[in-house]
C-alpha cells in the first residue's frame, strides 16, 4: 500500500505538466504598444470595411488569405479605395493554419489596421498582432473600436513585466480616428532619422 506504479505517475505528472504549460504554450509573446507605437511602426494605416476574403496555397506552400478592404480613410502609405494584401492563416478545404494572437477577419466587418510592411512572400502582419487592428461596432448608437487581444502575452520594454493582454473596454471610435490623424500629422514632421 502507498506505493504509485511509476509509469503511471510518470504519465500523471507528465499531463500536468503539459497541461499547465498549454495555455502559456499557444499565446504569443509580443511588446506592448501603445497607439503612438503603432502610428511610428506601422508602414499602412487605413480604416475601412473588408469586402472581400479567400483562403489559398501559396507557391511557397503555406496557407495565405487575399483580404480586400473598402477604404474609407487612408491615413497612412496607401491612397485610394481599395486597400488589397495577404496574410498568413487561413482554411483550405480539410487543412487550416493560424499564428496565434494575430487578428483574423470577417467580410463586412469594420476595421482601423496598423500594418507592416510586405514581406519577401508578399505577406503583411497587423503591427504588434493583434493590437494593429481595431474593430468598430455599433453599441448602444455609440460607435465603439475594440482589440481581441486574446492568445497575446505583452512585454513591457521599460520593466521586462510580462503579462496576458486583457479584454479591453470600447473606445469611441471617432475620438480614435482623429488621435491617429494627429499623430500620423506629427510623425510626418520629424525628421527621418527620428521616425521609427
């Protein structure tokens, strides 16, 4: 009595151990940005609405989606009214892929993006994950813009603290708007080498 068959406690502590370490293991790890952050590192601002969005297999042989976005405010490397790019992630027939914490989108939705620049696979990623895209919703007749800040752990550069990014509350989107709008204006007037 009292002795635990080794393989069994082996596997016991094994699953626990993979247990806690899930969650932790399927967030990724991020700087925390704020609005100003976003603005400097953000190579395309734009507000608008997705049109249009279609999985597909790259030649490079990853799952890639087309996104295509009615422009309402181009704010920031980008002018006209069809904003089009591509990111990684998405379904194709049986076969699915994602990066944990990046924004996913939906046709119809209303979004404010920060996004990087197009990398060598003709791919762009929203600045900071998903703290580069906002989403606006009608509540209460009030139009709010939100994060889904969810799958992220955030680090503070200054302290080194990390923690799990948390639901954040609506911000009025209009007053959102025209904070980027000044702060896209400011930056503009630095000088290069200051810029980010």
């Amino acid at each position: 009595m009292g002795r635990t068959n080794p393989p069994i406690a082996v596997a016991w502590l094994l699953a626990t151990l993979l247990g806690a370490l899930a969650p932790q293991a399927e967030a990724a790890t991020v700087l925390r940005l704020d609005l100003g952050d976003l603005v400097a590192r953000a190579a395309v601002v734009v507000h608008g609405r997705v049109a249009h969005k279609a999985s597909r297999k790259a030649p490079h042989g990853a799952i890639v989606t087309d996104i295509e976005l009615e422009v309402f405010h181009a704010l920031k490397g980008f002018q006209g009214k069809t904003f089009r790019f591509t990111v990684y992630g998405g379904v194709v027939g049986d076969r699915g892929s994602a990066i944990s914490g990046a924004p996913t989108f939906a046709v119809g939705e209303e979004v404010l993006l920060f996004l990087d620049r197009t990398n060598r696979y003709g791919l762009r990623a929203a600045v900071g994950l998903s703290q580069g895209k906002f989403t606006v919703r009608e509540v209460d007749g009030k139009r709010l813009a939100f994060r889904d800040l969810e799958g992220l752990r955030l680090v503070d550069l200054a302290t080194g603290h990390v923690e799990e990014a948390k639901s954040e509350q609506g911000r009025p989107f209009d007053e959102l708007l025209a904070e980027v709008t000044r702060r896209i204006a400011e930056e503009a007037k630095k000088p290069k080498k200051e810029q980010k």
